[in-house]
C-alpha cells in the first residue's frame, strides 16, 4: 500500500482533532482532541521514517509519547482540581487567563 | 590616578544611605545629616577645583578601571574647566537646596503613609543621590559610564516630583496628588524616550568603534584615534548618532519643542526640588551637548548647528512670551527657565570662543539666580499656599525683605548689569551675533521681554494695596535669610568679577572649539589701540 | 589722582551698601549718611577738577584700569575709568545737584518711614550714573546704563503700595530695555567690526569702517538714547515717571539721567560724524521731540506732567544739536549743564509748592502762592526766566547757540530745524508762562485736601492731613529751599559764565572738536528772533491765562489739546500696537502650548494607549479563542511556507 495513504489519514486524524479542541467545550474532551492531534502527528513522523528510510522519525514519536504521557497526567490533575472548584469541565467557565 | 572625583561622588551616595538609615523618630538628625553630607562635598568639590590645574592637560583628576570587559566598558572619570565648573555648582547648590527644603518633608510625617516610610529621611537622602549621581555624569569620560547615570537620576528625581511635589495645586488634596503624579509620569517618560534614543546611538557608536579599533566607549581613546586616522565616525551614521544624543540632551535641556515636561514638573514639585531640577539635573543636558555631542561629532554638530540654532532663538523667545502669560509663580519661573536654555544652546553651537565661555558661565549663573528666585518663590507660596499670582499683593509692605530678595532675584533673571547673568548673556548675544548676526538680535529680543515678565511678576505680587490675606504674612527667617543672602552674595561678585570662573572655563573651550575646527571670527577692521584704551 | 576716579564712584556705593543693609539702627542718621557721601563725591569732583585744570587742553584726560572684567580670548572688557572734559562736566553737574537734591530729600520725606531706605536708592544712581559717565568702553557703561534704569525703576516706584506708581516704574524699565537692545546691538556690532567696544580705539579707527556699519551703529546708539532720554518714539514713560518723589523727579528725570542719551551721542561723536544717515536721524528725533514735548506740555494741568514736557522738549534740543555733528557737541552739553540747574530748581520748586499745599498737582487749584511762598517763588521765577530764554541768563544763551547752530547746518533742513526751534522756543515761553501764572499769580483757587483712599495720585509724603482740610500754604524748611537757592544761582549766572570768553566751548573743544557754522543768519538776526518769539509765546500766555481768572474745572479744550492732554495719544498707540497684540500673542500661545505643543505629545500618547486598549480585548482568557489564534497563525506560517516554495 502507498505510505502515502497513511499521511492522509493522518492529517484526517489531526483535523479532527483540531476541530475538536475548538468545538467542543468540556475538557476531558478536548484534552482528548489533543492527544487525538499528538498522535496524529505520531503516525506521519512514522510514515515519513518509512518512506525515507531512517529511524528519526520514529524516535521523535516515542518522545513525543513520553511528553503527552506527562501532559495527560499534569493535564488531568489540573482539570480535576479545576472540576473540584467550580463543579464544571467546561473550558469557557475558567477564563482566568485574562488579567 | 587620583580618587578626588569619586570620592566626591561617593560623599553624597554615602550620605544617602546614611540619611535614610537615621531612626524614624529622629527627623532633625536625618535633617542634619544630610546637611552635613553635602557640605562635606562641597568642601570636596572646593579642593577637586584648588587642584584643577587651568595651564595643565584637558582632562585632569583622571581615574580609569576596566569594568565590562566583553563591552569594552570602563570605569572613567576626569574634568576639564567645563565640567569641574559645573560640578563646583552642583556641589554649592546642594547644602542651599537641602537648607530651603528643610520643613518640606515635614507636612508628610502626618499622613497615613508617612509614619510607615519615613518621608524625611527618605527625601533628604533622595536629593542626596540625585547629586551623586549628578557629579558622576559631570565626571564621566565614558560613554557608556555617563549614560547609566543619566538615565538612572530619573528615578530619585521621579520620587521627588511625585511622591514630595507641591502641595497647593488644584483644588482638593486629590487634585494636588493627580497633578503631582501627571507631571511626574510626563517628567519620566520624557526623560525616558531621550534616553531609549540614545542607548540606540549608543549601541550604533559601540558598533562603529567595534568596526574599526576595537569597541570602545572611552571619550579618550576615540578622540585619540580619530587624530591618529584610525577612526572615522564620518558620513551618515556619524549624523544619525549625534542626532541620537541630542535628541536625549535636547529632551534634558530642554529644548523648544520638546520642552513641555518642564513646567509641569517644576509647578508640581516644591521650590526646591524645582531648583534641583532646573539648575542641576537639567544642566546636565546642556553640559552633555558641549562635551558629547561637539567633540565625538563634530562634524555632525557643524551640519546641524543651523537648525538647533534656530530652535534656540525660538525657545528663547517663545519662553520668555509664554512666561509672560503664565498665571503660576513656579510655571513662570519654568519657562523664563526655558527661554535661559536656549540662550545656553545658543551659545554652545554657535561655535565662538566667547558662545561656549559665555554658555558655560550661563549655566552656572542660571543656576545661581534661578535657585535664588525659586528658593525665595517658595518660601513665598508656602506662606501663602497658594502659587496663583493673582493671589498676592502688596507683599513688599508687609515683608520687605522677602520683597527685596525676590527682587533681586528677579533682576538676576532679566540680566541686569552689575549681577551674573548679564555677563554671560552678552557673552552668548556677542558671540553669536559674530557668526550670525540675524539670530543675535533677535536673541537681543528677549531681554525686553525678560523685563516684562519679571517686572510684571514683581508688581502684581509685590506692589500695590496689601490684599487681606497677604496681611499677617511674615517676613525672611534667619534659616531662609542663611539660604538666599549667599547666592545673593555671589550673584554679585560674579557680575562685578567673573573672571575667576571664566579663566577656568576658557582653556577648555578653546580645546573644543579647536575640535570642531572652527576659529572666532576676525574683526572687520584693525582698531589703533592708542594709550589709554583697553586692549 | 587717577585713584580717585575709583573713588569718585565708591563713595556713593558705600551709601547705597550701607543704607540698604544696614538695620533700622540707621534711620536716624541714614539720610545724613546719604548725603555726606554724596557730598564726599562732589568733593572728590572738585579735587579731580581742580587738578585737571592744572594740565593743558590734550593731557587734561586721564585713565585707570582697575582690573580685567570679563577676558574671554578677543573679548576683553576691562573694568577701567576714564576722566576727560565731557566726563568732568557730568561728574561736576551730577555729584552737585545730586548733592543738593539729598539735601532737599532730608526736608522732603522727613515724614515718610522709609526715608533711609529712598537715600540708599539716591546714593545708588549717583555710583551708577557716575559709572556711566567715567566708563572707558561701552560694556562698562552699559552697566551704569542699566544702573540708572535700576535706581530711576525703584525710585519711580518708591511709594509702592500706589498701583499707579508700580504701573509707572515698571513701564519706565520696560521701555528703556527697548533702548537697551539697541545699545547692546551697537556693541556687538562694535566689536565684529573693530575687536574691541573700549572708547578710544573705537573712535580712533571709526574712520577705517564702512559707512554703512557706522549708520548701523550709530542707529543702534540712537536707539539707546530715545529710550534713556525719552526721546520719541520712545518717550511715554517720562509722563508717568513723575509718580516719584518730586526730588527724584527733579534729581534723575530732568537734571542727570534723562541726560544720558545726549551724553551716549556726544561720546560716540566720531561714529556719527562719518554716518550723516545716522545725524539724519538724530537730528529728526531731536527736532520732532523738542515739538512734542513741548505741546504736550502746554495741555497738563499737573505740574510736575508739565514740567516733564518741557524736559522732554528742552532734551530734544540738545539731541538736535548732537546730532548737528561738531557744530553742535558743545552747545547740546552746555544747555544740557544750564538745564540741569534750571529744570533741577523748577523741580524742587514744584515739590515745594506741594509741600505747602497738601501735595496737591493740579495746578488749577493753585493760584495767588507768591505772597504765601516767597522764596519758592522767586527761586521758580529765575528758573523760569532761565527756560524760557530770558536774555541775560542762562538758557538764553544756551539755547540761543543751539538755533543758531541749528541754522548753521545751512540749506532747506537749516531753515527747516532752525524754524522748529524757534518754534519751540516759542511754545516753551507759553507753556512756562502758563505754569507761572496758574501756579503763582491771579486767584486762590485752593480746594480742601482730597480724601486719600478718593485720589490716590496725592503723594503721602507729607504731614498727615486730614481729609477736607483746606491747605495752608507755607514756605519749606531750610534744607529744602536752600538747593533751591544755589540752583536759582545757578540759572542765572551758569550760562554767562560759560560763554565769558567762550570758556565752556574752549574746555570741551579737546575732546569733542568744534566747528563753526556759517549761518545764512547773523547771530544777531537770530538772538533778536529769538528773544521776539519768546516775548509773543509770554504774551500769548498772559492774554490766555493772566488777564482772565483760570478756572478750577479743566475746559473741554480743542482737539489738539485734549489729544496733547493724552499725551498726544503716546499711550494709546502703545497699548493697541503693543500691549494688546502682546496680550493676544501671549494668549494664543499659552493656548497652542497647551493644546499644540503638548497636546501633539498627549495625542500620540492617546492613540497608542488607544490601540493597546482594542487590542487588549483579544486577551478574553477562553482557552479556545487562545486556540483559534495559534491555529490561525499556524495555518498562516504553513502557508506562507508552501507559497515562498512555490515562487521560489
């Protein structure tokens, strides 16, 4: 099969998610989208490891792995202490970014 | 190498800590303090000037450490007849200052605030650094040395402007403390747009010496290897980087038109800090365009003489007809202040010998009569609280002698023959009326509507029936008769007698007239000096 | 000797040094004080004139230089005295009537509390005013220039707590600075042409420069002179000046100060002799002024106002005859010596009325005070003969010479000056007619004392009267009328003593030079004329004034009077050409400063602060807009990638 199908599932995959993140209010969703986006952009490092024929790509994407397995975990914890607060995931009731 | 230059730096730093380390309940001792500190410079100030040797090298009392290697930085300090001039005035003006401003801390104490910071110690000490810092921008022959204290003195004299200015403004307490802030902020930015222009010219000449002989910021060796052919700072960039620092000493000075901080800050600050602005930190300015501006551009301060002369003579009459609108006793005083900068710009690029003696003598005259009028302008208001000229009259029957200081003040400030500036005035009005006699007269202009503005001044305040509340108002004290009676003293002897001062100051402007390559223009005929005539 | 010239000047400077700073431990002897010292300066005179006259015509000068004042390379400005005929002249006239004057004072503000104060400021224009005359260069006298102004501004001023006296002092400084602009021009020009502002040199070497940088300069003096002599255009401070004492009236705005422009001339003779532009103009001021002045002064009801109409005029004959060049040097000093006795004596004779009539000025409630004020009376009446060129005393010969002078200038400006002059000479007989009658003869016309607060023109310094009080004339003490005596002398016999052999024209020929005329009249055609207009200007006076009662209420007068009661409408062109359009200008600007200037600066402050406060809502802290943004601006760098790649 050509590698390249694999790319286009892979942008497929990161629209989704990226539209996800934009739409869709409650967190853990969106915290979902995102890691939906991460391993989208795993599948096409990958795939371009395959098709140049060296093993970059394919370390990239284990560490891109290990930082969104820590981003899941600082992640989460902050979207439980967020729920804990003010009893909602939803993203637009926390705008405490703005000064 | 000799310490006597940052040791009279020093005194004044170390007497600032000192005044703010002094316990809260102890006023009087904070007070004394300070006096004692800046008193201890001047005697310093007095003996860097008995060892300043007028036959001797230009730059005298030299000192130099590495400091910032990778940046070519060094630690350097020395003084030619300008700058040991300037910092004998700073030196004298402070105790004078530190004397007048003695109960204005005083009102603080009361406030809320005041109990938890100590408003005595901490103005005193404030004024203190404002002189060290002062001094060491007098003494710096290091571009970039000077260029941190010429910045960082915002900051004390921002608290000063701010946090001790004039409480008699508007209308309610809360009126007061907007415009105080208002005009401290606009004091600030000001200050800072000056100065952020010239850290780019700055940056531009490290690059340009980086190029050619290895950056450097020392005054001494750019000089010496531009004589030696090494460097050439000329063509375009020479110009962009002078108009850099003039741009930032225009602003100090100030120079038409970007003189409108001036009246602000001095209207909202209290006498004497409106001295420490005018006849020190703004000195500065002027000073800085004689040492920086002509011997690291020359050519550069040729190609724009032109024009800064002409903004010159615009400040000179545009001040002097603004002083004579204002309704404020202090905002007057700031713009004759301005109308007195220009004639000092004037002086300095009109490139003679008797523009620069003239100028650099009218700094320290402007800053003697102006400290004068000023000091004695606040004890004035602060009898009265209020700073509207319309709010006195008659003063001179009920107080004569704050009516006879404030006079002589006055006619300091216009000129008057016999007092200090009018010898210096001339030299400026002569000297630059021998390479442009156009903008000479009408500089001459001026000195009517100097009359005007003082006299009108004078009369309104001083003269006519004695307004009721102006009745009861009492006259000089001893401790305010201490303050004004030198300068007075020294207004005087400086009219009849300046040549002290200017045989200091000449060898000095003939090395930088000699920089710039230009000659006094020749007289049209050769005089037959017969016996009996002068020279 | 030379020592002494330093001395000359030192002794009043001390005065003024130690009645100024001195406590009020010195109020009882302050002004005694005063006038020891200025009597100690006259002495100094007379020794130094004394020896002069011991030397010959071209060594009588002598010089000294005390030290070097301001040396800046080519610039070199000495503080150094120089004592010749024409300074000697002034040093004599100036420490004399000064001296006398004190005196007078002691009498005159005997009752006013800052008497000790009023000597300090006498004794300080007598250093200055003797600096003025003794200076070797200009630079120097410029200080005495600006000193007299300082002494005339505090003492125009001295009763400050009047607004109009404070009005009046201020405008006197204000427009001699506008003089002082010239004269400080004149040095400038000075010094690029000739390297040096010091006497000597500069008028050795006038005739190496251009002609037209001599008319330059000489303008520029011009200039100087119309301000400190109040000759027109500059001349509307002397009106109000007479808000002074009347012996700082008598003392600095008729008999010395005034006389400085004349003196500024004299001095600079060889600039004007090779500048006949600029004698031109001199001699046009002159002339104009000896007219004007002399109208105004047949209009003012106010004595001492029309005193200084006659002083204004009786200067512009002098400048005339300044400005006719070395025909005329020694007659413009001669009537300007003879003037300051007899103006000096009518001045103090004027004071002396006012002391006895509760300081009142109109002189339409005077009347009938000959029989009340003897000796004021004949000491005025001399002075009076005096002015109007009375034959036999003193400014009729002074005078005389200048018209004949006038005349000597020859050809169509000859007859044309020489017509105005005696023209003058005619109005000065009526106007001085007019004085002496209201003043002295026909019927009390006295009016109880005005009510203080009601007329605040009455001068405070006598004896405190009562509101309502009819006045009580009476003859002054005896320091008050004995300068009055000596000055009467003085005009009497000072003008034949000057021309008793042409001495005063053979002392002051070294150093002013002297040429005769060669007039298209005889002197006799001339002194005849003269004499017949003088007694047709009295005539007309008499017919007018004398032969019928005067009344106390002004008439409405013609329109030339009542013009010339404003001062030929001076003021009022002032204040429309200057003070209004100052006024506006000033205005305006404060405005644009505000709202210009500065409003540019918070403009730009504004729109930034603007922006930063748009763009700030961007910041609305949803994580998910935050997001739009980096997608869009990834999006964006995608993009531009792709396409720089393509059209790469």
């Amino acid at each position: 099969m050509n590698p390249v199908n694999y790319l286009y599932l892979s942008a497929l995959l990161f629209t989704i998610g990226a539209a996800g993140v934009l739409l869709r209010r409650n967190a853990i969703i969106v915290f979902m989208c995102v890691e939906l986006m991460l391993n989208a952009c795993n599948l096409a490092f990958v795939t371009f490891s395959r098709i140049h024929g060296n093993l970059d790509g394919q370390i990239i994407a284990f560490f891109t792995m290990v930082v969104a397995a820590a981003e899941v975990v600082v992640g989460l914890a902050i979207i439980v202490t967020i729920f804990r607060s003010r009893h909602s995931a939803s993203v637009d009731d926390a705008n405490l970014m703005k000064l | 190498m000799s310490f006597l230059l940052t040791a009279t730096a020093v005194v004044p730093a170390v007497g600032a800590i000192a005044t703010a380390a002094v316990p809260a309940a102890k006023k009087s001792a904070a007070k004394w303090t300070a006096l004692l500190f800046s008193a201890a410079t001047l005697v310093l100030a007095a003996v860097v000037l008995g060892r300043f040797d007028t036959g001797g090298p230009r730059y005298q009392l030299t000192e130099s450490h590495s400091w910032i290697k990778a940046f070519g930085v060094r630690y350097e300090v020395g003084v030619d007849g300008i700058g040991v001039t300037l910092i004998a005035l700073t030196a004298l003006l402070i105790p004078f200052v530190i004397g007048a401003a003695w109960h204005d801390a005083d009102a603080l104490e009361d406030t809320r605030l005041g109990r938890r910071w100590r408003p005595t110690q901490g103005f005193f000490a404030l004024i203190l650094l404002v002189e060290a810092m002062v001094i060491i921008s007098f003494a710096a022959t290091d571009v970039f040395l000077f260029y941190i204290f010429f910045e960082a003195m915002l900051i004390p004299m921002y608290f000063l402007i701010g946090g001790f200015g004039d409480r008699s403004g508007g209308n309610t307490e809360q009126e007061a403390a907007k415009q105080r802030s208002y005009a401290a902020v606009k004091f600030l930015l000001y200050n800072l747009l000056g100065g952020l222009v010239m850290l780019a010219a700055v940056i531009g000449l490290y690059a340009v010496t980086a190029d050619q002989i290895g950056g450097t910021f020392s005054l001494q060796e750019i000089l010496s290897a531009r004589q030696a052919g090494k460097l050439d700072l000329s063509g375009a960039g020479e110009k962009a980087i002078f108009l850099g620092f003039f741009f930032a000493f225009a602003v100090k000075a100030p120079l038409w038109p970007l003189h409108t901080w001036l009246p602000n800050a001095m209207g909202e600050s209290t006498a004497p800090v409106a001295v420490l602005i005018t006849a020190v930190v703004d000195k500065v300015g002027t000073f800085a365009m004689l040492r920086w501006c002509l011997q690291l551009f020359p050519e550069a301060s040729k190609w724009a003489a032109p024009v800064v002369l002409v903004l010159a003579v615009i400040s000179i009459i545009y001040g002097a007809l603004l002083a004579v609108g204002q309704k404020d006793i202090k905002r007057l005083v700031a713009y004759a202040s301005i109308s007195h900068f220009g004639f000092i710009i004037l002086g300095i690029f009109a490139m003679t010998s008797q523009g620069q003696s003239g100028a650099t003598l009218y700094m320290v005259n402007h800053g003697i009569s102006t400290a004068a009028l000023m000091l004695v302008a606040g004890f004035l208001i602060s009898r009265r609280g209020s700073r509207l000229i319309a709010d006195f009259g008659g003063v001179q029957k009920v107080a004569p002698m704050l009516a006879g200081t404030f006079l002589i003040g006055g006619l300091a400030t216009l000129s008057l023959p016999g007092l200090a500036p009018f010898v210096s005035e001339f030299l400026v009005l002569v000297g630059t009326f021998s390479r442009y006699p156009a903008l000479g007269i009408v500089a001459t202009v001026g000195i009517v509507l100097a009359a005007l503005y003082v006299l009108v001044l004078y009369q309104r305040t001083m003269t006519g029936p004695v307004k009721a509340e102006v009745e009861g108002m009492h006259d000089l004290k001893v401790r305010e008769l201490a303050v004004v009676a030198p300068l007075i003293a020294l207004l005087l002897f400086l009219g009849f007698y300046p040549k002290p001062v200017i045989d200091v100051i000449n060898p000095a402007v003939n090395q930088t007239l000699s920089d710039v390559h230009k000659k006094d223009p020749k007289p049209a005929v050769e005089a037959v000096h017969t016996k009996g005539g002068a020279r | 000797m030379e020592n002494l010239i330093g001395a000359l000047v030192a002794a009043p400077l001390l005065g003024a040094a130690v009645l100024l700073l001195g406590g009020k431990a010195l109020d009882r002897i302050g002004h005694w004080l005063g006038t020891l010292l200025a009597g100690t300066s006259f002495v100094i005179g007379l020794i130094l004139f004394a020896d002069m006259l011991g030397r010959s015509g071209e060594h009588r000068a002598i010089s000294t230089t005390l030290y070097s004042w301001v040396p800046v390379n080519s610039f070199q400005a000495d503080v150094s005295f120089q004592l010749d005929q024409l300074s000697m002249t002034f040093v004599l006239l100036i420490t004399g009537v000064g001296t006398l004057i004190h005196l007078y004072s002691v009498g005159y503000m005997e009752h006013d509390e800052r008497r000790r104060r009023f000597f300090g400021y006498l004794n300080l224009f007598l250093a200055a005013m003797l600096l003025l005359v003794v200076a070797d260069n200009y630079l120097l006298l410029y200080v005495g220039w600006e000193g007299v102004g300082l002494a005339s501004y505090l003492l125009i001023g001295f009763w400050q707590h009047k607004p109009s006296a404070a009005t009046a002092a201020k405008k006197a400084f204000i427009v001699n600075r506008v003089g002082d602009v010239g004269l400080s021009i004149a040095i400038m020009l000075m010094f690029t042409t000739f390297g040096t502002f010091a006497f000597t040199p500069v008028l050795a070497s006038a005739d190496k420069a251009s002609e037209g940088t001599l008319t330059g300069i000489g303008l520029m003096l011009l200039l100087a002179a119309c301000g400190k002599s109040a000759q027109v255009p500059l001349q509307s401070w002397l009106g109000d000046a007479m808000e002074g004492p009347t012996p700082v009236s008598a003392l600095i705005h008729a008999a010395t100060m005034v006389t400085a422009g004349v003196y500024l001339i004299t001095r600079s003779g060889p600039i004007f002799n090779l500048a006949p532009d600029a004698q031109t103009a001199v001699v046009v001021v002159g002339t104009v002024t000896l007219l004007f002045g002399a109208i105004v002064g047949c209009a003012k009801d106010d004595i001492k106002k029309a005193l200084a109409g006659s002083t204004m005029s009786q200067i512009g004959y002098m400048v005339l005859a300044a400005g006719l060049g070395p025909i005329g040097y020694v007659f413009a000093i001669m009537h300007l010596v003879t003037h300051g006795f007899f103006k000096a004596g009518l001045f103090l004779g004027a004071g002396s009325v006012m002391h006895g009539m509760n300081d009142e000025v109109d002189m339409r409630k005077y009347g009938a005070l000959r029989k009340y004020m003897p000796i004021t009376f004949v000491t005025f009446g001399l002075g009076y003969l005096a002015i109007i060129g009375f034959p036999g005393l003193s400014g009729y010969f002074s005078k005389d010479k200048i018209i004949e002078a006038a005349f000597a200038k020859g050809g169509t400006e000859g007859w044309i000056i020489g017509s105005c002059a005696l023209l003058g000479a005619a109005i000065t007989a009526f106007y001085m007619t007019r004085v002496m009658l209201m003043t002295f003869f026909g019927e009390k016309r006295w009016q109880p004392a005005p009510d203080a607060d009601a007329a605040p023109s009455a001068e405070p310094a006598a004896e405190g009267h009562a509101a309502g009080e009819m006045p009580h004339p009476h003859e002054s003490p005896w320091s008050m009328t004995v300068p009055m005596i000596v000055l009467a002398f003085g005009s009497v016999f000072a003008g034949f003593l000057f021309n008793l052999n042409d001495s005063f024209l053979k002392w002051l020929e070294p150093v002013t030079g002297h040429k005769e005329g060669d007039s298209p009249l005889s002197a006799t055609t001339v002194t005849a004329t003269t004499v017949t207009v003088m007694v047709i200007g009295v005539a007309v006076a008499w017919l007018v004034y004398g032969r019928k009662p005067v009344p106390v209420v002004a008439p409405k007068g013609s329109l030339l009077t009542r013009a010339a009661r404003r001062d030929l409408l001076q003021d009022d062109f002032n204040h429309v050409a200057f003070v209004q359009t100052g006024s506006y200008l000033t205005r305006g600007l404060v405005y644009l400063d505000l709202k210009g200037v500065d409003g540019l600066v918070n403009g730009t402050a504004a729109t930034v602060g603007g922006l930063s406060s748009r763009m700030r809502r961007l910041q609305n802290g949803y994580v998910r807009s935050y997001a739009v943004s980096m997608f869009g601006g990834a999006a964006v760098l995608v993009a531009a990638t792709l396409l720089m790649r393509a059209v790469a």
